[in-house]
C-alpha cells in the first residue's frame, strides 16, 4: 500500500483505520499547578492580618461588621429597622393623595414584617391605627346621614379634630419609631395582634 491519503476513512487517534478495536489513546493527566509562590508587592505575607483600610476593616476581616442579611431569621441592622418602622407610619400620608390612609401601612406590613420584630410591631400598631380612624370617620359620616345633615353641627368639629389628631399623632409616632421606641396610639381599635 502506498503511503498517499486516499479517499478512504481517516484514521482515528489510535491509528485504526476503520474506528473499532483499540480504544482511543488519552492525554496524559494536566501538570499540577505551580506553587503560589511570594505576595504580590505592597501586600501583607501570606497568613498576616490584612490591613485596615481608610474605611474600616473590609467584609469578612477580624473586627469587621457581620453582613446583614434580610429575611426571616436573620439580624437586621438596627438603624434600617426604625428607619423602616419609621416609614410604616408615614406611609399613612398616602391617604392626603385620595389614596386610604390604611395601603400605606399594609403594604409595609405585609411586606417587611418577617424582617425584623420592631418593624412587624410598628407596621401593625400603624396599620391598627389608621384602620380605627377609618372607623372613626365611617361612623361620623353615618352619624351625619341619619340624622338628616342636622348632626354636622357634631360631626364637622369632630371631623376637624379627627384629621388634625390623625396628622399630629402619625408625626409624633413617626418620631418616636426612629428614635427606637415602640409607640402606641391612642384610642386604637387593636384588631391585628
């Protein structure tokens, strides 16, 4: 035979013309990493300490804050929580809009409570709140109805009063939340517990 590439089959890797009968040859094994050798330049030796950055030590360093995870079961940061509970009452303001004055609170609530005790205390007892006053002003205005628009001359300064308590102590509970202190308002109907 000659020694000239025909028009028949290719010889696999282990010369077998036809590709049955000795198995294919492998590679042999990849060269074991080389050792990592001298720190870069400027770096602390391997095993030291690393250095303090200008911003504190970095994640995950001796003295560093542990990383706050968010979810049910894990720490959060304190300053976010009555950063959140603060919101929880604010989030009432939704109702100078058009908006019910309970979304607000319910959406905070709903959303954040399995994040932090304070948050699902204040986020409820906002939520109550703003649920009471909604009753509140549901009895004025049936009030005013029945008694054929003679009880507006009780209903409008209550109505009055009931918004200006209502601004004053989300403010004054607002407040109160960012500082860390659970707040309670007053003349709550507590129907979530």
């Amino acid at each position: 035979m000659s020694s000239q590439p025909g028009p028949g089959p290719e010889p696999t890797p282990s010369g077998d013309p036809g590709g049955e009968g000795t198995p294919p040859a492998t590679e042999p094994p990849p060269a074991p990493p080389p050792s990592a050798g001298p720190p870069p330049a400027g770096a602390p030796p391997y095993g030291a300490p690393a250095q303090q950055g200008p911003y504190g030590p970095a994640p995950g360093q001796l003295g560093a804050p542990p990383p706050f995870a968010a979810g049910p079961g894990f720490p959060v940061d304190p300053a976010k929580a009555r950063n959140t509970a603060m919101l929880a009452h604010l989030s009432a303001f939704v109702g100078l809009l058009g908006i019910p004055s309970l979304v607000g609170p319910l959406i905070v609530w709903l959303t954040q409570r399995e994040q932090d005790p304070y948050i699902d205390d204040q986020a409820r007892e906002a939520l109550n709140f703003n649920i009471s006053v909604a009753i509140y002003a549901v009895a004025l205005f049936v009030f005013s109805f029945v008694t054929f628009g003679l009880g507006l001359i009780l209903t409008l300064p209550a109505f009055l009063a009931l918004g200006i308590g209502w601004v004053v102590l989300v403010i004054v509970a607002a407040m109160k939340s960012n500082n860390g202190e659970p707040y309670r308002y007053p003349l709550t109907i507590r129907l979530l517990s």
